[in-house]
C-alpha cells in the first residue's frame, strides 16, 4: 500500500502556476490540503496523516465515502500514516528530498506515488503508472537515480507536447485560463481515484490501473 505521496514541482512564486508545477497545483486544490499540518524538513515541505482520519476527511469532503456518506474502510494491512511531501529542491533533483523523508520513515519505493506533469499526454487526461520508463522527465530521473529502481508509481497528468516550442520554455511558462479551466476540472474528476489508491490493496490497486491506465477527462 502506499505509504508516502510525493507532488513534484519547483520551489518558488515564480513557478507557482507554471505547467511543470501541476502536482503542486493537484495537491493545493485536494478538499482536505488545508487541514494538513505541513512542516518544513527532509529538503521540502511535508505533512503526516494518520490513515483512519485521511479516510474521514475524504468522507467529509466529498471525495470518497461509503453509499452511507460514513468513512470508507481502511484495509488492515494499511499503513498506519501517510506521508505528503513537496520537495523544494527543484524538479531535477526532487529523488533527494523524497529519499530523505522514505529513509528516515522506512518506505520503500513501491509505496511511493509520485504526482507529475506528463508531457506525452494531452492536457485533460490522467494516468496511472507502475514502473516503466521516466519519459525524460527530469524529476523521475532525480527518483530513479536516488532510490536505484524506477519500481514506484506515478500519477501523470497530461500537458500536451507543443510544436515547434522549447520544452524547458514550455513546461516554465503559465496556463492559459481556458487551460487552467481544463486543468480545475481534471482534478475534480481525479480526486475519487487519488482517495481509493491511497486506501487500496495491491489487488485494488491493480484493478484502478486497468481503469485509469490513460484517462481522458475532458
């Protein structure tokens, strides 16, 4: 089960809205952000919830209940926390900080998911990966380097790739607001598979890959 959740994106106000910075922009608009104590170490920002209350806020919420509205159950085997970090090393080398946090809590990387842009994707369409290639994207090969496998999930939200367009300029430069309209309603639609992979079993989790493997949203 996964046991830490890693949002990978630049430090700083000038990347705040930036494409490269959309797990940032994931994590700030989940219902229960804001009733996270977050704590600065492990070279970023993080925050620990135990498993019970994370199940109670997605009830709360609205992102994940049973038919009841009551908390949905937490599989006996589950974690007794979950970990919630922002690195604040840059993208290229956020394997850094994730590995401190995994290292001192004891997590191994298949209990990681790792939250990033994609840009192989079209912009409105989720995916949920296990293992496999890194895409050339500078953070998982920050991750890959640090903890010596590429064994870890991801969650990839799609930018689409520009034409004819620098990429670094690409991936730094801001949405558009009809793209970040886009963007607002991806993460709407995502929050109920973020809640159930955070409470699933490996048998679970594979059933969410088969559905999300590559999600078009809208």
């Amino acid at each position: 089960m996964i046991k830490l959740v890693a949002f990978l994106g630049n430090y700083g106000l000038e990347y705040e809205k930036t494409r490269h910075n959309v797990a940032w922009q994931f994590a700030r608009e989940l219902p229960f952000y804001d009733r996270l104590n977050w704590l600065t170490k492990f070279k970023g920002e993080y925050a620990a919830v135990e498993t019970e209350k994370l199940a109670e806020y997605f009830a709360q919420t609205g992102m994940y209940a049973k038919k009841d509205g009551t908390a949905p159950l937490v599989p006996q085997n589950a974690p007794e926390k979950i970990y919630f970090l922002k690195p604040f090393t840059y993208m290229n080398l956020s394997g850094e900080s994730v590995l401190e946090l995994a290292h001192f809590f004891k997590i191994d990387a298949k209990e990681i998911l790792v939250v990033h842009d994609e840009l192989e994707l079209p912009l409105g369409t989720v995916s949920l990966k296990w293992s496999g290639g890194l895409g050339g994207h500078n953070g998982l090969r920050s991750m890959k380097a640090c903890f010596g496998t590429a064994d870890f999930w991801r969650l990839r939200f799609g930018l689409t790739k520009p034409l004819n367009r620098d990429i670094a300029d690409y991936v730094l430069s801001p949405f558009s607001n009809d793209e970040q309209e886009v963007l607002s309603q991806t993460f709407s639609a995502t929050n109920e598979l973020f809640a159930k992979f955070l409470l699933s079993t490996e048998e679970n989790q594979q059933r969410l890959l088969q559905v999300w493997n590559k999600k078009k949203i809208v």
